[in-house]
C-alpha cells in the first residue's frame, strides 16, 4: 500500500523525516515544506 502525503493526502509520498515514517511528503509538498528533499529519507 502507498504511503499518503501528509499535506495534500496524495497516495505518492516518496519523502519523509529521518525516522519519522508516519510523516511521509509527496515530492512537490516536499520541496514546497523543506526546499531540498536531500535532507529527507526516501521511501
């Protein structure tokens, strides 16, 4: 099962904080939060 963005609730979550799995981004509200997804763990 696709892991959910937490901000727009898109099933593509790619990104989320470093040992913080529950809080997975999808790569445009990402960028839009962080501005560099390379400080963010790919799923």
């Amino acid at each position: 099962m696709a892991q959910e963005c937490i901000i727009c609730e898109n099933n593509n979550a790619n990104y989320c904080i470093k040992g913080m799995d529950n809080y997975s981004y999808c790569k445009e509200c990402a960028l839009q939060q962080f501005s560099d997804v390379s400080l963010l763990q790919r799923l």
